[in-house]
C-alpha cells in the first residue's frame, strides 16, 4: 500500500489495519541523549506512556524490533530469549535505516521497508494507550498498545529494566 502524500508507510498500514490512532507532533531535538524521553516532555505526557522502537539483531544475523518504555532500557538477554535466540545486540544506526526505511528517531514499529518480528515490553499493556514513532522525526501516534499487539502478531514480554 502506498502512503498519500506526507502520509507515512507505518500511517497508511495502520488505516489498512483498521487500528485508530491520534497523531501528535511535537519539537524534535536531534542533539537530545534520549529522544523518547525529549518527546514525552514535548508532549507533555509521562515518560511511561511514550515508547521507543528499537532495532536489534538477533543471533548476529536476524534482525527483530523492540518496543519499550522512553524511561527504560532494553534488556538484550530478555530479547534474545523472548525471540528464541541465543544472543541480541543493538543495531547499528545506519543498518536500522536501510531496513526499516527510516531514519534514526523516527523509526516506526509499522510500515517498516522489511517486516521483522516485534517484541512489546508488557509494560505497554499496563496503558490503555500508548504513543509510538509515526514514521517521522517529531510525530508520535497513540495507540491501543493491546490491539496493535495482537493486530500484528507481536510477541510480549519482559524486556525492559
């Protein structure tokens, strides 16, 4: 499906999906450290209902997704397990936006250029909604994090600290 003009490919498969959201922009500070905590306080929102996507390989050479909490770090043992591998390491920047078709801070969990398995930090489904990367750098959609999660097939667990 292509998207309508300024219209992201993680937007357009929402709507395909039938999943509502609600688009939010916000400033977006390139220089920040944690960009997921810079967007909650542009939005004005709790750091625990904004949530980064994260890229990872697993096992060195599969690459997978990871959706936790802005506040929180991703535990790559949890990920490895949870996914059923062996090991997972983050990905390099460069790598996630030739996989995805994003760039860095904006990455989506949908619509990326290959679909990859995702894993939602169970922390989401303690939110009625949640906000995640759009797409785009500066636009976050919130979401029902339970229905996008059994929408698309995403494994749930334990994998932030």
């Amino acid at each position: 499906m292509k998207p309508a003009s300024g219209q992201t490919p993680g937007l357009a498969l929402l709507e395909k999906a039938g999943i509502a959201y609600t688009l939010h922009s916000h400033d977006y500070d390139p220089e920040a450290g944690r960009k997921g905590l810079q967007a909650a306080e542009s939005l004005g929102v709790s750091p625990e209902r904004v949530f980064k996507t994260l890229m990872i390989w697993l096992d060195k050479e599969k690459p997978a997704c990871a959706v936790i909490r802005s506040d929180h770090k991703l535990n790559l043992k949890a990920v490895a397990a949870a996914l059923g591998g062996k090991s997972a390491a983050m990905m390099a920047p460069p790598d996630a936006e030739r996989l995805t078709a994003y760039k860095t801070g904006g990455i989506s969990p949908f619509g990326q250029k290959k679909r990859v398995p995702v894993l939602l930090d169970k922390h989401a489904l303690g939110q009625e909604r949640i906000f995640v990367n759009a797409g785009r750098r500066g636009l976050q959609c919130e979401i029902d994090p339970a229905a996008a999660a059994s929408r698309f097939d995403w494994t749930v667990g334990a994998v932030a600290e």
